[in-house]
C-alpha cells in the first residue's frame, strides 16, 4: 500500500521535508542546507541520506506514492530546474531525475513554490472541492498558481502562473527585481508594503510612529504593528496595497472566473486590515456578471507546514 | 455514422447556420432574422423549420453528431442565455433544451460567440494541434477564448474569459458599455479605433486625410484607408491600437503561458500596420522567462464562415 507521500520545499537557505500521509499529516520531517552546496551532486546525496530514515519508518520505498518538489524556477513538464537565481546550482539541473535515482527509484514530481501550495490547498486545506481558484502567496515576492477545471495550469513551457509579475502601473511604476516596472509583487509583496511605508514617509508630512524607525530596514511587520497601534498612516498604507491587490483580482476574474482566490503568506496576517481593502477594490472594480461570484479564502495551512505539504500533496501525482 | 455537425451563429440581427463535416467544410446553409422575433418560441420555430432541409440532406437527425450555438451571453454549463442586452429576449432562455426538443433530439451545446471562435480555431483553424492557446477577436468589442490543455476554460460559472474587459487604463481610462472605465476594447476593438482617430483629430494639429469625414461615423476602415494611403497620423492610430494590445497580451502571457495568441475579427484586416505594434509591444513587456515564446498567429478561418464553424466545432461535443 502506498499510502505516503514524501514533500521537498528548496529554498535558498534551507530545504525542508516531511513525510505525509493522506489527511495531510506530517509524520516527519527535517532540514538540512542548501546554500552550503555550491555543487548539485553532493546536496542530492546529503538529501537523500536525510530522507532515508522517513523512508524507514513507513517500512521501505514501496510504502511511499511519490515525492513532490517545490523549488525556485522548477519545471513540471521537464523535471528541472532551470536558472534559479537564488539557488546555488548554475544553468539547468535535472532535479527530478536526480532525487529519483538517489532514492530508489520513487516517482518525483516538480514545480515552483507557488503551483504547490496551490496543489496543497487543493489536497488538504481552504480549496478542497473547489475546481476553479487562484492561489496567490503574499510573501518577499507574490506567487500564483492557478487551478481550472481541478488541473493546476502549467501552460505550453510549464511556466504558467506569474501573477505577481501582472503590470498594475504601466507607466512610471516601481522598479521590479525581473527588469521591468510597474509589477503586481513591487506594491503588493511584504517587500512592496515597506517600499509604499518609506514612500508615504518621504512624501506626506502625516505623523507616525513609523518615523522613529530606520526608513531602509522598515518591515511590513512593523506597519502591521503601527496600524494595530491605531497609526492612521500605516492603516492607510494597508488600504493602498489592498485596493491594488483586489483591482489586479478583478482583472484575474475575467480571465478564469474562478470560484475562489485563496491568500496564503506573512501578509494575510494583516487579518482585516488587508483584507476589506482587497474585497472592497475587488467587487467594485469586477464586471458586473462576475459581482459578488468569487470568494476570498485564507488559506488553512499552517505557515510552518505549508511549503512541506504544498510539495508533498504535489508526491501523489508523481510519475 | 454521425459525421456531421450543425453550427449556429445567433446575432443580434440574424441567425445563420451552416451543415459542417469532419474536416471542417460547410455543406449547406442558410439564415433567419433574429430580430424580428420577439418571442423566443416562433424563433425556435422558424429556426428548427431552416435546419430541416439540412439535417434531410443528410438523411435523418441520426447522422448529426450535435449541434453548437454561439450566442451572446450564452452559458455551456446551463445551455441558456442569460440577459444578452443585444438579443430581443428577456431574462433566461433555456436555449440548448429548446433547440433539442424543436430537432428531435440532437444534442446542443452553447457557448459565446468568442469561445466558440477558440474552439473552431482548434479544430478547423491556425489552433490545430495547440493545447495551450488563447483566441482574442477584435471586433466592434473584443472577445477571448482562452484554451488550457486541449481544454476551453469555462471558470466556474461558465463566464471566463473576458478579457476585452481587463482594465487597461486604470484612471481616467475611456468609459466602456460595461460601465466601468478603461477596458481593453474601449481602446482596441474597431469602435476602439474610431474613437481613437476622434481623440488624435481633435487634440493633435497633424495635417490627415481623416479631417475631411464627418468624426461621428469615422470607421476602423477609414484609419486603415488612410494609414495605407500614407497617412502618418492614421499610422500614429494603428501604433495605439497594436501598442496597447502587445502591453496586455504580455500580462495574459504571465497568466496561461499559451504557446499561441490567435487573432480574428475586422481589425486584423490591417495586417502589418497592426501585428507589428502588437509583436513589439508583447516582446517588449513580456517577462523575460517567456521571451519569443508565444507565436501570435491570425485565424485562418474566412470571416464569413468563421461564425457557423466556430459554433459548429462546438457540435461534436455536444452531450
């Protein structure tokens, strides 16, 4: 019986894996380090060394479905990575090939971060059911990963679902880490928050709290934390990134109509300071025949947990 | 054998329907007024007395696979019209029920006007063979179709897609028949075009053959007339129209990831005037992981059939 799944989430610094089983729970799980791999093929035997006491303890390999890997830049088609900027591995790395080979020969399957907490959304939290939705993680950067018809969308490169790179201000918008300007994520990430606190602090004359901190290290914490203080600026620079967000959602309606946006990420623990915003920019910029149709979800994935269950929830469809 | 197809195209004005086989040829066809029937029941009934002599043509009712309806408003998951303001029909017409019962049972299925052009495109048309496209028709308005997978998405209401409708201009932008402001065919359906010559007449001193027309029936054919007589303001026009719309296809880029952007409608009669502007455009904003990837690629199908196939594709999955 297969009823396990094992989850990889890389990420620059760490990487993180558990062992899952059908309701979602963690059985197990650890870490070990990316960034000290400057080659690919030691992290893959480090890797997998680690993995083989949660192989283990569910009897051997045959007990375990598939795993399923969420990394930066991670191709589902073609099993690789490919050009991760913030990865220490250069040009295209086999990725799912490798951790196949390196543990027996279990099924892997690969995509970014952002396509599986939207497959983990889908398998064990707030979109369960739903066969229409747009993930989106408000995290450094906005991730998408977009379901129709209860398929996630890889499009014809396995590259689909860039929301957060979606132009909101086309001319004169903030500079974007991907070379363009004006993107959905340099307003709308915890990143995009402090960039509008440092702007709003340079150009209104409004006291604040926030004026006693060092403008280059402010956070969006530390606008969450003045907004609940009751500061007016920092409610309003929550209302700013919200109406973004739910007009940049309006526009995401006309294209899949989906049932529900689900929000996932640092951000959403602004609670209702971000979210009213969004909803109120939302329904009165969305055409009329899709008023009122599509919901707003939190997602129900613990933080801690959910990159491991994103990927893992990715393991059961691993070929 | 059911190896034939009827298509219906419902406009506002007229219906026209066409007896299609598998390879995409029109055999028969014919046209009814739409308008003059404000009742929805002697409509049916002129319509279900046209197809007659179609469906005999080919024997009986048995060797009709299905029939395809596109029409305004109209909704595959529920096969009716809902409120389409340029229809004489009020509130909800049963539509695909009412056509199976006035046929003697043929399956139908009905979908816009636009969706239907998408999926005629892949089974007829330039879309042969593509999984991952998405089908824009400039017309007086501009429609999408938008193709994941091999698979129209319909969003969970069967609404999606309506991509003319992404704010394009999001202050001060032109106000649309939608009642919002700056929708993507306020700029760049033929309508689009005309107000666009209006606009460039009136706060532009440029010397152009367009001044000696009446700019309340200025048309998408006057700009192009000028534009290939030389004119450089009527090509000023169509770098507009192209340069809005490459902006916008790089962001639905970001969204499926289509391997092709199809094109139909009045407008792409300007050929290079228009298609260059878009392709600069599209390459210019596009983020950079999808660079030259996305063809952009003009139906194939004849204008004056591409209504009739389009809804007649629609026919071989009817259920």
């Amino acid at each position: 019986m297969q009823n396990f799944v094992l989850g990889i989430d890389i990420g620059g610094t760490n990487t993180v894996f558990g062992l899952v089983d059908a309701r979602g729970e963690i059985l197990a799980n650890g870490s070990i380090k990316t960034s000290k791999h400057a080659d690919i093929s030691p992290y893959i035997d480090e890797l997998a060394s680690a993995l083989n006491p949660l192989i283990k303890q569910v009897g051997s390999v045959a007990a375990i479905r598939g795993i399923g890997v969420g990394a930066p830049n991670a191709n589902y088609f073609t099993g690789c990575i490919e050009f991760a900027a913030n990865l220490p591995w250069k040009g295209t790395i086999p990725l799912a090939k490798l951790i196949c080979d390196a543990t027996g020969g279990i099924p892997v399957a690969v995509t970014n971060d952002a396509n599986a907490a939207a497959i983990g959304e889908m398998t064990y939290g707030s979109a369960k059911g739903l066969k229409d939705f747009i993930m989106i993680t408000l995290g450094t950067g906005v991730g998408s990963g977009i379901v129709v018809g209860g398929q996630l969308v890889y499009g014809h490169d396995g590259f689909a679902g860039e929301l957060g790179h979606v132009i909101v201000r086309r001319d004169k918008g903030r500079p974007c880490g991907c070379g363009r300007h004006g993107c959905l994520e340099t307003y709308t990430s915890a990143t995009g928050v402090a960039r509008t606190a440092r702007e709003y602090l340079l150009n209104l004359p409004n006291p604040s709290p926030l004026r006693a901190l060092d403008p280059n290290t402010i956070s969006s914490k530390d606008v969450y934390d003045a907004a609940m203080a009751g500061d007016p600026l920092a409610r309003e620079i929550f209302l700013f990134t919200g109406t973004i967000l739910g007009e940049a959602f309006a526009d995401f309606i006309a294209f899949t109509s989906p049932e529900a946006i689900v929000l996932f990420g640092g951000l959403t623990k602004a609670g209702k300071l971000i979210i009213d915003p969004i909803k109120d920019a939302m329904e009165r910029n969305v055409l009329k025949v899709f008023a009122g149709k599509t919901q707003l979800l939190l997602s129900q994935l613990k933080e801690s947990d959910a990159a491991v269950l994103g990927a893992s929830a990715l393991g059961w469809e691993a070929k």
